[in-house]
C-alpha cells in the first residue's frame, strides 16, 4: 500500500479524524516487517478502533494493536516495577507499538515462535 492509501482506509473508518501519524506509523512498520499495511489497518481498527491511548478492560494490552504489556521484556518479571509502567507507557506510541506487532505478524508468517515460552525438563 501507499501512504495515500492507507490515510484514506483511516479516514474512511474515522470521518474527521487526521490520522496522518497512524498512517506514517503504519506504513514504516509493514515496510520494516514486510507485511501489507492494510492488514495492519484492520488489526489496528478490530483492536483499538484506532485509540492509541486504549488500553484492555484488564489493563494488559495497550496502544493501537493492543500489545500486552506481560510479554515485553520490561514487564515479563516484574508486573509492577517502574519499567514496567514505562514500558506500558512506550506502548501508546503509534510507531513503537505498530513495530511491534508488525514484525509478530513477521514471525507467524514464516512459522517462527512469536514469543520467548519456557523450557520444562524432559522427563
């Protein structure tokens, strides 16, 4: 997609709404991961409906795509601590959390493991 096309998907689902930085955001990040950028559009607007602020009913999952916090490496210990809430905060920056979540779709796509899981002993 183009920048051009990717405004108008937003402005199309939000009359009114500028949406110039979603799109740029959108647009770098799908560049970066390879992925279309109209698929970022729909997540994006299944997700939050385009509220870079939104977070979860149980304050897990924040920004445009709804990252959850719990798999960022700042909160992964420490659910609490002050990285933590400044990673959540990080997380309400369209560029940052559209990264994110560009590069997840990346690894889903090529069948990679989109999150770090614990080892158990074999047995």
């Amino acid at each position: 997609m183009s920048l051009r096309a990717t405004l108008l998907a937003i402005r199309l689902l939000h009359p009114g709404m500028d949406g110039t930085e979603e799109a740029q955001a959108i647009e770098a990040a799908a560049r970066v991961a390879r992925v279309d950028a109209l698929e970022l559009v729909a997540l994006v607007e299944h997700e939050s409906r385009f509220n870079r602020q939104a977070v979860s009913p149980d304050g897990e999952d924040h920004g445009l795509a709804q990252v959850r916090a719990r798999f960022r490496p700042a909160c992964r210990l420490d659910l609490l601590g002050a990285d933590c809430d400044a990673e959540k905060k990080r997380l309400t920056n369209p560029a940052y959390n559209l990264g994110i979540v560009a590069r997840t779709i990346r690894l889903v796509k090529e069948g990679k493991p989109w999150k770090k899981t614990k080892r158990t002993a074999r047995t």
